[in-house]
C-alpha cells in the first residue's frame, strides 16, 4: 500500500488509486522509485531519496533563469530584427530539439525510449497541450509588450491550483490563496488599462494560459501513467508535435510563402539570435520536466510569477513598445507582489515539508 494513499486518510482525503500509486519517477536513467514529500506538502515520487532543499530550489532557479532568457530573445527576434513568422520559429524549435535530443543520445549523455505506436496514444494528450502551449505563447509575444505577456500569464497558477484539486485533491493554503488573488488581481487591473491592448494577443494569451496549466497538469499525471523519464516525454512531445505544427504552418498561415522573402534572413547576427532561441527552447523544456516532477506542476507555475520580477523589468528597459499608464503599472506592481508573496509561501512550506520528511526518516 503506497504512502500516497495512507497520507490520503489520515487527512481525510480521496486516495490517489488510478493516479499516482505505483507510479514510476522521471529520471534520465530510470532509476527505482522512492517516495518523498514535495514543496506544498503532498507525495511527490522521486528516486532514491527525499530531494533536498537545495535540489528543489536549483530546479526552479534553472527553470526560471532560461525562461526569462528565452523570452527576451524571442521578443528581439519579433521585434528588434522585425522577425513576422511566429510559427516557423516553432517549427525550427522543433527540428532543433530532435537533433539535440539525439545528438545527446548518440553521446550517452541522455537516454529515451524508441517511438511506439501505444505509448504515443497515452501521450498525444500531453504533446497537444505541449504544441498549443508552444504556438500560442509564441503568436501573444508578438503581439504584446513583454510586461503584458508576463502578468496575464499568472493566470496559469490559479487554473493549475483548480486542477491540482480536481486531480490530486490538493488545496493551497490560505496564505497560498491569499497570494493568488493577489496576482490574477493585477492581471485583471494591467489587462484593463493596457494601452497596447491587441485582441489577437489576448485571445493568444488565453489559450496559452489554458494549454500551459493543462500541460503542467499532464505532466504529473502521464508520468505515473506510463512511467516514461523526462527525456523520453520530452522526445514524444516533439515527434508528436512535428506533423501537427507542419501542418499548421501549411494549412493555417501563410508563413511559408513570405519567410524567403525575408530581408535579414541570412544575416549572421539575426541567425545567430534566432539559432540561440530555438536551443533554449528545448533547454527551458527540460527544465520544466525537472522542476515538476522534483516539486509539483504548482511550484513550476509559482517558479514562472517570479521570474516575471526580471522578465517585466528587462522587456521595460530593453524594448520601445510600452506605453507608461499609471494605472496600469499599478496593476503590473500588484501582479508582481502576488508573485512574491506567493514565492515567499512556498519557500516556508518547503522548508516545513522537508523538515517532516527528515524527522519521518529518523523514526
């Protein structure tokens, strides 16, 4: 009997039977599995030992670190360098985090499993969130300023914590709650006095909100289902993903038939800059599958609030297209805060779980 379960009673909780019992953890070796306790207090599988508190914070540093750095390379390549295909930005992301992935395989650095018709059925949910998450975060930082992309997209912690309830019957605490309100607050505020506001970017920003908290939630969820590592989801993600975005930018844009027109397409800087994006976009996808299967999808979407502090700031000093409102920075401050308080509460609640885990250990 699995201690997911018996945690589960004593706190007066459904058990996780059918979800998370027996389940195998993400690993780039497939290790055995061992139970331990994640940052907001519930059971998190993970090989060998309880990940320390160190190891739990350098996967949300990691993550944070490459997503505030991708974000402002795709913002100079859509902005600074005029770059107007979105989409075939993703596609080269794409291509490039195949070849990555079996170029650090052919090095023994990595491992994944071969593509099986079985295993691609149980992840497709997976790679489609994956895919939509990719598309439509692209398209909305083209269409907005950097600090809007940034606070909108706190929405994806309260859609993550409805989730984590409906899936794992777990609940924030208040003062996690609290923090919440916090942040979808300054959102609400920012969004309606934007004055770069763009319906495309919005409806864009909307559908990437859902698709990430779905993609967060799925990753927990298809890990315990299938037992694949992280590398192995990751490499399913893209093969999945490849049919679906080529036959986006065929079908749905006409990307391909002005992406050679192109006056800088040949430019060794521009490359260069678009070359790093598309490398850092596996890098970031990596650390995503790091941080959530150490922590929780939860921790991941609280590790995105923070790193908004840096991203909003730089997309303020680096790019001309922010118009100042007072109202609006308001709204972004408040959005900001929540991020804090939120990061705030969940570093105590780490320390608390990890804590009960080693006095657990000494029993």
């Amino acid at each position: 009997m699995s201690n997911s379960n018996a945690l589960a009673r004593e706190n007066n909780l459904p058990s996780e039977k059918g979800n998370i019992d027996d389940n195998k953890p993400i690993s780039l070796r497939g290790e055995p599995p061992s139970e331990a306790v994640d940052a907001e207090g519930g059971v998190l599988h993970h090989p060998h030992s309880v990940p320390t508190l160190s190891t739990q914070i350098w996967a949300c540093a990691s993550y944070g670190l490459v997503s505030v750095s991708l974000t402002i390379t795709q913002k100079t390549v859509f902005h600074s360098y005029n770059f107007a295909f979105p989409n075939t930005v993703t596609l080269l992301q794409i291509f490039t985090s195949l070849a990555l992935l079996h170029g650090l395989r052919y090095s023994r650095a990595i491992d994944f499993v071969d593509f099986s018709v079985d295993t691609a059925r149980k992840v497709f949910p997976l790679a489609f969130m994956w895919w939509m998450y990719v598309v439509t975060g692209v398209c909305a930082l083209r269409h907005l300023t950097v600090p809007m992309f940034s606070v909108l997209r706190r929405v994806t912690t309260l859609l993550v914590v409805v989730g984590e309830f409906v899936m794992f019957s777990k609940l924030p605490t208040p003062a996690s709650g609290g923090s919440l309100l916090l942040m979808c607050t300054g959102a609400i505020v920012a969004g309606m006095t934007d004055m770069t506001f763009s319906l495309p970017g919005y409806i864009y920003i909307s559908l990437c909100v859902v698709s990430t908290a779905m993609y967060l939630l799925l990753i927990r969820r298809l890990r315990d289902v299938t037992g694949l590592n992280e590398m192995s989801l990751l490499y399913y993600n893209n093969i999945l993903g490849l049919p679906m975005m080529t036959a986006w930018l065929i079908l749905g844009t006409d990307e391909l038939s002005r992406v050679l027109d192109y006056p800088h397409l040949l430019d060794p800087s521009f490359l260069s800059c678009l070359m790093f994006s598309a490398s850092q976009a596996f890098v970031l996808n990596m650390c995503i599958f790091r941080c959530t299967s150490i922590n929780s999808p939860l921790a991941t979407s609280v590790t995105g609030q923070i790193k908004d502090i840096a991203t909003t700031s730089l997309g303020m000093l680096l790019f001309g297209d922010v118009i100042i409102n007072v109202v609006n920075i308001i709204g972004l401050g408040i959005g900001l805060l929540g991020g804090m308080v939120y990061a705030a509460v969940s570093y105590y609640n780490s320390v608390r779980a990890a804590k009960a885990a080693k006095k657990n250990t000494t029993i």
